[in-house]
C-alpha cells in the first residue's frame, strides 16, 4: 500500500551517478544528516516517491573538509 504523502530517498556518492556512499530515508520536510563522512568530495541527488520512484534529481556536488 502506497502512502499518500510523499516521502524522499537521498542518494550519495564518490563518483557522479553512484549512490556508493548510500541511499537514505527521508519524509517530507524531514532532514537527512549523515554522520561519519569522510573528508571529499560527494555527489548527492534526491528521488520521490510517492506511488513508487520518481526520476532522479540534478546530482549536487558537496565538499567535505
């Protein structure tokens, strides 16, 4: 059974279009804090989902000091 409220999936990693790092849970307006990274640069893209997954988000690039 599908939810009606939308919920997130985030989606990291060290190369663009990886999710290596890995994919998190994420409810609507709820922040995602992922604690332990290493220092680097990551790739990090967002997916609804709603009545399944929804496209992927233009990927943002973080650097971690």
């Amino acid at each position: 059974n599908a939810s009606p409220f939308p919920s997130y999936v985030v989606q990291a990693g060290k190369t663009a279009g990886s999710s290596d790092l890995g994919s998190f849970d994420a409810g609507s307006f709820v922040p995602v804090v992922i604690e332990g990274v290493p220092p680097g640069t990551y790739y990090v893209r967002v997916r609804g989902r709603t009545c399944g997954m929804g496209p992927v988000s233009n990927e943002a690039v973080l650097t971690v000091p």
